[in-house]
C-alpha cells in the first residue's frame, strides 16, 4: 500500500502551510550558488501542489519570502524576484490544469513591478477555479500583518465605526491578510530548522507543527503524504481532555 492510500479522505486538513527551508543550505551542499537552489525548490512547490490539490485540500499556503528577506544581497533578491516572474509565468498552465487558484498575501506594493503584474495576472487567471487555493505570502511577516490590522481596527475605532467592546478574535481575523480563509491545521517546515520564524503568527495559534529534516528542493508528494499522515495520528484538543475529545 502506498502512502497516498494511508490516507483517511475524510481526516485530511482543510489547510496546510508550509515554511519551505533549505534551499541554500541543498545548493551548498552541491557546491552551487544559493539560487541554484530556489530554482530546483520550485520542482517541490510543483510537487506538493499537485499532491494537495490531488486530495481535495482546500488551501495551500507557501511562505515563498518576507519582509526580512529583503535585508539579503541585493543579488540574490534580484535574481529571487526575476525566478518569481518566470516561475509565475512558466507554471500558470499548470494552475489551469489542475483548477488551482491562485492567491497571495503580503505587502504585495513593496514588489518589483514587473512581479505584481505577473501575480495580478496569474490571480485574474486562475480567479474561475474552484479547487485548491494555492497562497503565496510575499514580502510577508506576520508582525507586518498583525500591525496593519492594529491600524485598520484603531482607525475604525476613532471613526466611532467600533467601540472597544467590539474586539474580539472574530474581528482580528477579519482584519488578517488570510481574512475568509480557515486557518492552517497543519504546518510544515522543512530542513531541520523548528521555528516559525514570522509566519502566521496568530492564525497558527491552534496548528499542529510538522518538522522533518528533509531540505525542501527534495522535499517530494511521499514527504507531504507523511506529515499528511502524522497529522492524522495526533488527537486535536483544543484545550479539552483527551476524554472530552473521545465522547
């Protein structure tokens, strides 16, 4: 029996996200440069989009570069920014053929140009498909995140829109960049590393946490069917017993 067949249909997340982690070190290894492994991790970004949207996930969500990000050579952010565009480019059939839309989160402004009108136009593509929403956070952090929805609620508070009393959780979701989308059940990171690291940050507070050491340009459809499988061995409590679960 495969691992795909391991699989409980009905016990699979509804969202998955994913810090992907290791392409410099995967490109070193080889004596390469470090771009030389963000181009062969987008054959894994291939991979495991297709294997969720195979299994009927419902959202995807790749951390694919954050606002830290930007502090790294201006070489390497230059040729990152130029692999984006040809990537978004290269793998918009692909999106069609499996009925993925595409999303992305982030503050999307602070990205060259020539990206944003690529990603606008792969999102305005692909905005019909009614299967895997596949989320790409660029030039994204949480604490980003967190702090624009600070200003959005603050200001709507000082418009006397809201009043205090008003803030709840449901609230500070709506104000999230992931505002309509279920929060991540499942996260993966990979190569070793056992952070978040800025991600998610508020709608991971309930998420099981993947961590395996495989550098993600080899990271394959049989490693996302593992973390798959793990999460599906855990018991979810959300704060209650093992007890109340089980009744």
């Amino acid at each position: 029996m495969s691992l795909k067949d391991e699989l409980i249909q009905d016990r699979l997340p509804n969202h998955v996200a994913i810090i992907m982690d290791g392409n410099g070190r995967w490109a070193k290894q080889r004596g390469n440069s470090r771009m030389f492994g963000h181009k062969h991790g987008v054959t894994a970004v291939r991979e495991v989009t297709e294997a969720a949207a195979e299994l009927n996930i419902k959202y995807l969500t790749l951390y694919a570069f954050s606002t830290e990000n930007w502090s790294r050579p201006k070489t390497e952010v230059d040729a990152l920014m130029s692999l984006l565009v040809s990537t978004i480019s290269s793998e918009t059939g692909t999106l069609m053929k499996n009925n993925v839309r595409l999303n992305a989160i982030g503050c999307k402004e602070t990205l060259p140009r020539g990206v944003q009108a690529k990603l606008e136009d792969c999102i305005k593509k692909t905005s019909e498909n009614t299967g895997l929403t596949l989320t790409l956070a660029l030039s994204y952090s949480s604490r980003w995140e967190i702090i624009e929805a600070f200003k959005g609620v603050a200001k709507r508070v000082k418009n006397n829109e809201l009043s205090i009393d008003d803030i709840d959780a449901d609230l500070v979701s709506s104000y999230m960049a992931t505002a309509g989308i279920p929060d991540p059940e499942l996260m993966i990171r990979t190569s070793g590393e056992q952070r978040i690291s800025n991600f998610l940050l508020w709608q991971l507070a309930y998420s099981e946490l993947y961590f395996c050491n495989i550098l993600w340009p080899d990271f394959r459809r049989d490693d996302f069917y593992r973390a798959l499988l793990d999460f599906q061995g855990r018991e979810r409590r959300f704060g209650k017993t093992g007890d109340q679960i089980k009744k």
